[in-house]
C-alpha cells in the first residue's frame, strides 16, 4: 500500500506546504498501479510450478541475467 504522507519537518524553510504535497502526490502511484504486489510471488521455481499445477494457472517467468537495476 501507499505510506501515509506526512512531512518530517512541517516547517521547513523554502518548501511550501500543499505545492510539495501536490508534486509528491502526483509521483506516488495510484492504487490501481500496485495491483501486482498483491501477486504471490514465488521465488523457488519447484513450488511455482506445484502450485501453478494445484490451482490450474499457468506460471509467468522473470528471469535476468546480471544486477537487479539493469546496470549491467
């Protein structure tokens, strides 16, 4: 889920309130964005597929090769 938005220093001097809470909520995702966090990831290929088989769906892969951001 989203965190709660809530500055740490309410006052601090050169940020303006309500344009910061505007410009930070337009970046943060909608709930409809997040959707696949409630996905039941598997990580051990062996339990993807006894459960795929258990419940009839069929196993989406994602696999790489290198660092996790893409710097490779």
């Amino acid at each position: 889920m989203i965190p709660s938005v809530a500055p740490t220093r309410p006052n601090a001097p050169g940020i303006e309130q309500q344009p910061f809470q505007d410009t930070l909520l337009s970046i943060l995702p909608r709930p409809e964005e997040v959707q696949w966090e409630e996905i039941p990831w598997q990580t051990d290929l062996w339990d993807a597929r006894r459960l795929a088989s258990q419940v009839g769906k069929p196993i989406f892969a994602w696999m790489m090769n290198g660092s996790v951001l893409g710097c490779t």
